[in-house]
C-alpha cells in the first residue's frame, strides 16, 4: 500500500477544546492480525473530554482523543480470517478515534450486523455498553426496583430509563431543565425531577413515599454525590460511573454506614476485556436496538473538524442524547 495520510484531530497538550487542532497523520499499513478501516463517524463522549484535559493520563506526548468509532474495512494484514474487505466495524478504546483512518487489531473490532449503520454504532456503542454493564453486572437491576439515574436526558441516560423500565422496574431521573425532562419521560421514565428548581432528594423521598431507591446511576459526581447517598435505602448500591461536574471530593467509606449502602465506580472498559465479552455485551446491546426495545433516537453530528466546538457545547451541558462527529464525505 503507497504511503497515505489522513485527517485527524490532535492535541499537543492538555487544556480547554481550544487545544485541538486539525492535522493529517500518516496512515500505516496493518501488520498481522490488524486491518485498516475508513472510518465514517466517531462518537462524542466525556471521557474524552478528560484525556483532552489531562484529568487522565495521556497514552502519548500526542493525544488523539475518542473512544468509539465505526467505519469500513479497506485492508487486511497477513493472518486475519474473521473480517473481510468492506465488512462494516465499530470499536470500543480509550483514546484514537478522531481521525478519518485507522489501523486496529482485528480482535478488537465488533462487526455490526443488519439494522445497525456507522452513525447508530458511533452514537450508541459507548454508551449502550455502559448501560448493558450497569444494570446487568455492576448493579443488576431487577424487576419491582427503583432507580434513580442522574443526568437523565444524556447519551447514557436515555438509554437507562429505556433499559431499567424493560426489566420491569422504577426508573427516576433527573435533568436539568423542563425540555431535557421532557425528553427523558419520552423514554421510559416514571419521574424526572429538575435539579436546579428543587432538592432532588426530598422529591425523591417524596415520590417513593420515603422507601427510597436500591440504586443511584450517578454519572454527574461532585454535585451530586452527597445527595445520591441521601436517596439510596438500606443496603441500596450507589454507582459512580461519570464526574460531568467534577470529581467526587471529600468521600469517606464511612459515608455508606447508615443503612449499611455500598459504592462501586464500574468502567465500561473492565467488562471489555476479551472478544468474547466485546461479542457479548454488543449482541445484547445490538438485539435490543434491532428489535425496538431500546431507541437510541437520532444523534446530532458536526464534522469532525468541529470536535473543539463539540467539546464545549458537552463540556457546557448544551447537549442532548448523543452526538457524532462525522468524517468528511460522510452524513449522518
């Protein structure tokens, strides 16, 4: 293969969106067990906000930021047999995903079946896993249960109200405005409670006639932490998998005593550590998709040049559901 190059969205140091910047890097060739893929959209999350901000260590002196992405195969390297030349892909990592092209071990790719195009996968992909991990591994939910899920009009949030109600139980949510409550009550909420017009907490004790939640999906952390523990019945779980508003400061383990309530911070990435659960957790994900049962809605997208205004309208809680950012010569 002649030597390539192709666009992607790059940052030197950490820092503020300003510090992304578009550039071309060269495109390698797979070597065995990888192959190369066209990528068509990548997903925007805020997890990679906190590479981009060095609140996470970076994997390199140069960050390419995203973790999802989804495209097509162009090449093989020696010994791959389980992909083929225009199969269509998606992927889960840390970092690497902004960038039109992109060399990847076969192994780490999840092929999407019928029903599930470039712009679904690159929307959905992080967030319906998280999702699948939370209510099915990290804090299984079961059928007559209430849950309490924060930042309710968000990628993940809307997935959970849709996922907690299918499995039978009480999903509650929380939002911060009328619009984003509204939203989320269109998918699968019972409740949904704004945030910035009343103490969530009280109207959580209110609407479960105080028998409270046996679970809290917190993915907002500084801000709401103290009032998630206050939410949560004896022996009820409190489940820390986002820091939106900041990291959790000041938690002692002695904070879970009363009532004898447990902590856990699942990351998606832990429940991902072979083909076989990659495999896994995506068909659950994609069966629910196809069949219905879960909605993803239709994902806002910006170029990917955009990636620094995208950051700032997530980073400013602009958004709803999911956005993506789309390659050049592809729409969602």
């Amino acid at each position: 293969m002649a030597a390539i190059k192709a666009g992607a969205v790059i940052a030197r140091q950490p820092g503020g969106p300003d510090v992304l910047e578009w550039t071309e890097l060269a495109v390698e060739t797979p070597g065995p067990g990888e192959v190369l893929i066209r990528q068509e959209a990548a997903g925007l999350n805020f997890i990679d906000t906190y590479y981009r901000s060095g609140l996470y260590p970076w994997p390199g002196d140069v960050l390419v930021p995203g973790a999802e992405a989804a495209g097509t195969v162009v090449a093989l390297g020696p010994g791959v047999e389980t992909l083929s030349v225009g199969q269509r892909v998606a992927y889960l990592e840390r970092t690497g995903a902004y960038r039109e092209m992109r060399v990847m071990p076969a192994d780490r790719l999840i092929p999407l079946p019928e029903g599930i195009d470039a712009a679904l996968a690159a929307s959905v992909l992080l967030k319906g896993l998280t999702a699948q991990v939370l209510v099915s591994t990290a804090a299984p939910v079961q059928a007559g249960q209430t849950v309490l899920v924060h930042a309710a009009a968000g990628g993940v949030g809307l997935l959970l109200g849709q996922w907690i109600a299918a499995l039978g139980a009480r999903a509650i949510g929380t939002a911060g405005s009328t619009e984003k409550a509204e939203l989320a009550l269109a998918h699968g909420y019972d409740a949904v409670i704004e945030y910035r017009r009343e103490d969530f907490a009280a109207r959580v004790a209110e609407l479960t006639g105080g028998a409270l939640c046996h679970t809290v999906f917190d993915a907002v952390g500084k801000d709401t932490w103290r009032g998630s523990l206050a939410c949560l019945r004896p022996h009820g779980r409190f489940v820390s998998f986002g820091q939106a508003s900041g990291p959790i400061e000041g938690f002692r383990i002695s904070d879970l005593a009363a009532g004898s309530k447990s902590a856990i911070r699942p990351v998606v990435f832990d429940y991902l550590t072979s083909a076989e659960e990659r495999r896994e957790r995506s068909a659950a994900l994609f069966s629910r998709l196809v069949s219905g049962s879960l909605r993803a809605g239709a994902a806002s997208s910006l170029p990917l040049r955009a990636a620094a205004e995208a950051h700032r309208a997530l980073e400013g809680r602009a958004t709803t559901g999911s956005t993506i950012l789309t390659m050049d010569g592809f729409s969602a």
